[in-house]
C-alpha cells in the first residue's frame, strides 16, 4: 500500500464513540509568506438522536511523535495578537461541524529557517523536513450557562499524519 493511500485512509478515521460524540483531526499546511504554519482542525460528528453542544475551546493534550515514534521536543512561543473568544455551536442529530483549533497568534518560523509551526494546546513545536505524527485527545467541560444538551467527556482522536518536504521550505 503506498503510504498517500495510508495517510489517508488514517486522516478520514474518526474516534470511537463516547456517549454518541465522534472526531477527529483535519490539517493543512500553510504557507503565510513568509512564515509557515499547519492549520489544525477538530471535526466532530454526532452519532445521537438529539442535537449535541460543544464549545470551540475544549482543552487539548497533545503530543508530536517523530517518524520512528519518538517525542518531538517543544519549542519557545512568542504570543502575538487576540486570543479568539469562546463560542458555542449545536451539531445536529446525525450532523458533523469542524473548526480551528491550533494556536494562531503564535510566532511563526520562516522558509528560510527550514521549519514548519505546530502549534495546539499549550505546546509548540518548529519541526523540519521529515514525517510527524500528531496524537490528541479533546476534553469538553461541563458548561455553567446551562446550554441545553452541553456534551462533556473526553475523546480520543486518532493520530493524523504530518508531512514536511524539502518543496514545502524552498524558497
């Protein structure tokens, strides 16, 4: 099996359900021009017969495993600009939603210093050339507003594949 078809056949799995929530992770490389960056997106599906609430900013443990499985070392972060607000969305019985969830207003390395930003939870990471894999788990409070169907747990997510090739850095 070539390793495009495993990468993604892995990026379309979703986690097993808890209490009729599912996910999983979406990334995309970014080129910003000049800085470089993977845009991380949590994807959601509801599996129940009732609409399910989740907020944007579930707290999120993280861990980047280079190619042979061993953690990536974390990076310094310079914080720049807004942190985005907290906002609520209500997934539909049988529906799906998806939004950002990497750190935007974080430093960016540039083409130039070979690296590409990972950047999700409180972790950081500038990694080079080479294959990544990103293992995460989401975890969604109790909402105190009394949101109607507020979903809380902790889910899984099943590890997505990252890519830094030498095309990526060229300047």
């Amino acid at each position: 099996m070539s390793q495009d078809v495993t990468a993604e056949r892995l990026a379309n799995r979703w986690s097993n359900p808890v209490d009729e929530l599912c996910g999983r992770l979406r990334i995309e490389f970014e080129d910003l021009r000049p800085g470089l960056r993977h845009a991380i997106y949590l994807e959601l599906r509801n599996n129940s017969f009732d609409p399910i609430t989740v907020t944007n900013q579930p707290k999120i443990h993280a861990e980047l495993l280079d190619r042979v499985g061993k953690t990536v070392g974390r990076s310094g972060m310079a914080i720049e600009g807004p942190a985005p607000t907290q906002q609520w969305a209500v997934i539909p019985r049988d529906g799906y939603i998806g939004f950002r969830i990497d750190m935007q207003n974080v430093d960016m390395p540039t083409r130039e210093q070979g690296k590409v930003l990972v950047a999700l939870g409180d972790k950081c990471w500038r990694v080079g050339v080479g294959s990544y894999r990103l293992e995460t788990a989401v975890t969604f409070a109790k909402d105190e507003t009394g949101r109607e169907h507020s979903w809380t747990g902790e889910l899984e997510l099943p590890p997505a594949e990252m890519v830094v090739t030498a095309a990526m850095l060229k300047v």
